[in-house]
C-alpha cells in the first residue's frame, strides 16, 4: 500500500505562485514515477507534470515554463511549484504515484486550486 496526501491548495489571483505538495509513505518501489494531474469542473483528468525516480521530468504544454516538480527524498514529498498562475489552472490537483513495473498505480485525493481573474 502507498497513501499519498495533498497539501497547498487554496484561492490566488491570476499571477501570483502557488506550491504544492504531495506526502508519500507506503511500499514505495525504488523505480517509479510519481505526477500531478488536475481535473478542472466538467473536464477529464489530465497530466500535468510527471517526475521519474531517476530525475527525469515532463511537463503538459499549457504548464511548461511556468510549473515546476520536485521531489525530497528525506522529507518524502513530491512539490509542484506553480508560478504566474492563470484562471484556466483552476481544478483540483492529484498526485499520482506508479511503479515502473506497473504493479502499483495510487492516487491521492486531491487539492483545489482556484484561480481569480
């Protein structure tokens, strides 16, 4: 089992930053992938930002640029900086965290983020 536990969400105005996090524990497998998604009202859940557990990174284009994920390993914490956030941002966030053996897919449940214009 691996429980994951978002933080940070919360009301800003268009341009300012935001930072999110996501507490891991659990059997986390040493290759993995762990991501944010968003799902904003009436929309489909999509990919926003993935990081794999060798460094690597990927980032939806309507992010690039402006959102960053990081991990700490010592505090067990996936963030994702959002910087000169847009109305269009608004949703909630989930973080997401896979095996590279595709064994375990978990998810958790979410943070919103609203942005005003």
């Amino acid at each position: 089992q691996v429980q994951l536990v978002e933080s940070g969400g919360g009301l800003v105005q268009a341009g300012e930053s935001l930072r999110l996090s996501c507490a891991f524990s659990g059997s986390i497998f040493s290759g993995n992938i762990m991501g944010w998604y968003r799902q904003a009202p009436g929309k489909q859940r999509e990919l926003v930002a993935t990081r794999t557990s060798g460094g690597s990174t990927n980032y939806a284009d309507s992010v690039r640029g402006r959102f960053t994920i990081s991990k700490d390993n010592a505090k067990n914490t996936v963030y994702l900086q959002m910087n000169s956030l847009k109305p269009e941002d608004t949703a909630v966030y989930y973080c997401r965290y896979i095996n590279t053996r595709a064994t375990q897919d978990y998810w958790g449940k979410g943070t919103l983020v609203t942005v005003s214009s």
